[in-house]
C-alpha cells in the first residue's frame, strides 16, 4: 500500500530565506511553487532522495486556515506517504480506528490529491497521504 516518502512538509515564516538555505546550503532545486490566494506560499525543493515541502501562510482566510492550524498545534512538520489507491490507504487507517481529517481526498498543492489523517489522533508527526496524478 505504502510506495515511499513523497514529501517531508514544513510550516515555515519566511519561505524565501528557507528556499534560499535549502539552494544554496544544501544543494536542492526548487522545482514548483504556488500560492493559495496570495496568503499561502508553497513551494516544492528537490535534494537527492528527498523531497521538501515549504509552507509559509502570511495571512489568514484560505481554506487551509483550519488544516494549518491543527498541523501547527501537533507539529510544523509533517510526512506525506506516496500511496497506489488513496481510498484504500484512507480506510486502513479508518479500520484501525483513526478518523480522516477529509471524509474524502483533496487536490493537493501538486499534481496529487491527498488526505491527512487526523493530526490530532496520530502519535507523532502528522501523516499525509498522496495519491500522484499525471500532469497532462
């Protein structure tokens, strides 16, 4: 069910310092980026088999506002799985009594649709599952 790592999510202040220590210290390449309505930065950082996500929210009143705050509260990281049938990875996790935060999956900030597990109920980091789509 599990394929790897897709991403290691960080919640970050200032996303173009930590894209630039990610560049320049570390070597990585920054191989998309995006905003969600201006208040939202995004940005993906490729490094040898690893792959970051930054996520810096400047302002309130996206829809994210309640998904970061909950991630925030648990951890300002998290682990997003690559998984080959979401639905079945989101019922696993449902039978072994942990609730979703979305009753189904969402377009991710990539070409992927995701789910979170529940923050809250996860021991750990926050756990996020992907589901990868072609980019047509």
């Amino acid at each position: 069910m599990f394929e790897g790592v897709h991403h290691v999510g960080q919640i970050v202040d200032d996303i173009e310092e930590t894209k630039a220590f990610y560049e320049d210290v570390l070597g990585g390449t920054v191989t998309s980026t995006g905003s969600v309505d201006g208040k939202v930065d995004v940005a993906f950082v490729e490094l040898p088999e690893f792959r970051t996500e930054l996520i810096c929210r400047h302002e309130r009143g996206t829809y994210l506002d309640d998904l970061l705050d909950e991630l925030v509260e648990k951890s300002e990281s998290h682990v997003a799985l690559v998984v080959d049938d979401i639905a079945a990875a989101m019922a696993t996790f449902e039978d072994a009594g942990y609730s979703m935060y979305d009753d189904e999956p969402v377009d991710g900030l990539g070409p992927y649709v995701r789910a979170f597990v529940e923050p809250s109920e996860v021991p750990g980091m926050p756990i996020e599952l992907v589901e990868e789509r072609s980019e047509d």
